[in-house]
C-alpha cells in the first residue's frame, strides 16, 4: 500500500492498483512481433525487472509523478506496491513501461534484429557478462521470442547474480570499513608528518634568519673595511702629494737595507777567507820550518848508490805520485820484500780513505809535488801523532824513491846519528823534499 502526502491524499488499496484500472486490450500471442508489456509478464518477474532496471530514486521519483503526490513509504514498501500495482494495466505500470523504454532504447534496438528464441539465449549469454545488465534484462524479458524457458534461465541468471551482488556488497563494505581504518591511520601519520615538517620548517625559518642577520653583519663589516681602506688610500695620496719624493725614499731605504745585507755577507766571506788564509800560511811557515830543519841535519848524499835494504814485509805507503810510475814503485817496494800500498793524494782516492790507509802502513813515502794540501796535512800529522817514519819527495822517481828507502830504513835500523834518533815521533824529510805540497 503506497502512502503519499497530498492536498488531497491519494492511497493505493491493499493489493490493488493507485486508481482505477484501464480497461485492458484484447491479449495478442506471443508469437507475433510485438514486445511484451509490463503487466504481460507473470508476477514473478515484476520484482527483479523492477529491483534490478530501475533505481529505487528514480522509482519514487516517477511514482510521484504518476500519483500526483509524495510517496510516504519506505523503500520497501514503496517497491512491493509499485511490484503490485504492475499486475495489471495502470497508469503506474504504463508509465514504467516508458520510462523503461526511455533508458533502455538502445539496448532494445539492438535486440529488434534478434529473430529466433535460440539468438536471443544466445544473445543474452554474452551480455549478461557485461556492465549493462539492466539493459539485457530489460530487452530479453520484453522481447517477442523469449520463451517461459528462457524466461526462466534469466530470472534465474539474475537471482544468482543478485546473490553474488549482494556478497560482494558485504565484502566491499568490510573492504570499506577496512579502508576507513586505514585511512584514519595513514590520516594520523599524515598529521605527524605534517607536524614535523612544520616544525622542521619552523627550525629552518629560524635558521635562516640567523644566516640572514650574520650575512647583514659581515656586510657591515666588509662595508667598514672598505671604508677604512678608502681613508687609508686617501691618507696615501694625501702623503704622496705633500712629500712627492717619499716614494723614492721608501724604494732607496729598501734598497739600502739589501745592500746592507750583501755587504755583511761579503764581509762574513772575506773574514773567512782571511782565517783560512792564515791557517794556511801557519801551515806553510811551520813546513818551510821542518824542511830547512831536515836539510840541515840530512848528511851528504854518497856518490856511489847504496844497495837497497830489506823490508821483511813491511807495508810502505806511497802517498800521491804520478799514475805512470806506480808500476815502478810497485816494483822497487816488492823487490825488497815489502807490500805496496798507495792513495793518490786526493785525484780520484777521497781524503777521507787517507787514514785507514796510513793505519795500515808501516812506513810512509809523501810525494808532495803530486799531492792536495789536505793529504798533505793528514799524512804530517798522522805521522806525528803515530811516531810513524815518513819521507817527504819533492821529485817523484825511481831513484828519489830508492833513496827514501835506504835512508828510512837506514834509520829505523839504528843507524842513524844519536840527535836523529831522538826525534823518532816525528817526520823525517829527504833532501829532496821542498817546502810544502807543489798544489
């Protein structure tokens, strides 16, 4: 029964239709082309056709139309009335029946073509699976060539159909209140992320303000500096303008200041050179010194030549000499049964090898026309230290060497006169040794 609130009420009685029926048309079979009509089908199709083809808003809506008022029933009510009213031929049910049309002209169109019951079952299986359901249902259940057992297979098509529509309404709901859990989640995290990048921007907003204020401030600085090295520049000027030749003077004070330098160092060399200066002429007075000394005490040199003695292996050391006549040398000193040693006095021999040569020699022969100053000296004073006889020869050869070894042996043999023996510690010169090193 339909509930409508109106200037004047209209109430539908129970099981009949909202006003007087019209009077219905002579039936004409099925067989023919024409659709069947809403009220043609059995009661049993008039619910899934409306449930399913006609939202329940549009319902009420042309249920208002049609009655001239507004339905007071609920959605139910409203849908089990609208279900009874279409039994029979109203003007509630002809306006379903267009309004029906209207929707689904298309559809129905498509289905005109559709000669044979087979084609439309076939028709309907293929369309059942797509998004226009209504449309289908719509078109099959109207359709001239839908026999009671196709009738049958879709209403029970649809059945099914509502039943997994309806599970999958539940699940989509629990779908649903699941994502309303997660959304109210993802929304809190949402909110603290938010939270935090407001304070993040807070903290960032406050940091760049203290690079703003300390680039002001280095600004301020830089623009002090710049100020005070422009008062400088003029104070320059000013300087340069009233003392033009101040320039000059400042280039010639420093210019002074590296001569002054120069000349120190100069004269740090030239007190250098004269110490070295005097050590050597110390050394040259004391050689002189020693060899007017031996030359006054050396005896005449006999005429005839004295054999040469033996050496009993002594190491004799020839300190400097030409490299032609080591060969000579080598000879002379093997000849007497002595080893041969030799250093040459600083040409290719470093100086520093000269003390472990002269450690190793036991007697010593200086050639000081072929030696360095430095060998020089260290064979003298090695010698002095030592108490090691050593001849000094002026002219290096064969025969000078064959005297120093007659006369050095001669000596070390206790031959010599007793105020030569005396001066055993020190160096002992031939007559043939100048004052000093020829080099």
């Amino acid at each position: 029964m339909l509930r409508h609130s109106t200037a004047a009420p209209a109430t539908l009685p129970p099981g009949g239709p909202a006003a007087t029926p019209l009077p219905a048309p002579a039936e004409t079979p099925a067989a023919g082309s024409r659709r069947r009509r809403l009220w043609e089908l059995g009661s049993h199709a008039h619910c899934p056709l409306i449930g399913v083809c006609l939202p329940i808003a549009a319902l009420r809506r042309l249920t208002d139309k049609v009655l001239g008022g507004e339905a007071l029933a609920g959605d139910y009510e409203l849908h089990c009335g609208v279900v009874a009213d279409c039994r029979q031929r109203t003007r509630l049910a002809e306006g379903l029946q267009k309004e029906l049309d209207r929707r689904y002209l298309l559809t129905v169109q498509r289905t005109a073509k559709l000669k044979t019951t087979d084609t439309l079952a076939a028709w309907w299986r293929e369309e059942a699976a797509s998004k226009d359901l209504a449309g289908a249902f719509w078109a099959v259940m109207t359709h001239p060539r839908c026999s009671e057992a196709l009738e049958h297979a879709v209403l029970g098509d649809v059945h099914m159909l509502q039943h997994q529509v309806g599970m999958a309404t539940r699940i989509d709901a629990a779908r649903f209140e699941a994502l309303i859990d997660e959304n109210g989640v993802l929304g809190r995290a949402l909110a603290e992320a938010q939270q935090r990048t407001t304070r993040l921007g807070a903290e960032q907003a406050r940091r760049i303000e203290r690079a703003e204020a300390e680039t002001m401030r280095l600004r301020a600085e830089l623009i002090g500096r710049d100020t005070a090295l422009a008062q400088l520049r003029e104070q320059i000027v000013a300087l340069e303008q009233a003392a033009p030749e101040l320039r000059t003077r400042f280039d010639l004070a420093r210019e002074n200041r590296g001569q002054a330098e120069r000349i120190h160092a100069l004269q740090r060399a030239l007190l250098q050179a004269r110490q070295e200066a005097d050590r050597q002429r110390r050394r040259t007075d004391e050689a002189v010194a020693d060899a007017a000394a031996l030359r006054q005490a050396a005896p005449t040199a006999p005429a005839v030549a004295e054999p040469l003695p033996t050496l009993n292996h002594r190491a004799v050391l020839c300190v400097g000499g030409r490299s032609a006549s080591v060969p000579t040398y080598r000879q002379v000193v093997e000849s007497t049964g002595g080893r041969f040693l030799r250093h040459d006095g600083g040409e290719e021999d470093k100086v520093a090898q000269l003390d472990a040569t002269l450690a190793a020699a036991d007697l010593v022969i200086c050639q000081t026309g072929c030696v360095s100053h430095d060998a020089y000296w260290r064979v003298k004073d090695h010698c002095k230290r030592t108490g090691k006889r050593c001849v000094f020869v002026a002219n290096p050869s064969k025969a000078a060497l064959e005297r120093a070894l007659v006369r050095v042996l001669s000596r070390i043999d206790g031959s010599q006169p007793a105020d030569e023996a005396a001066d055993g510690a020190s160096a002992v010169e031939t007559s043939d040794t100048n004052n000093g090193p020829s080099r």
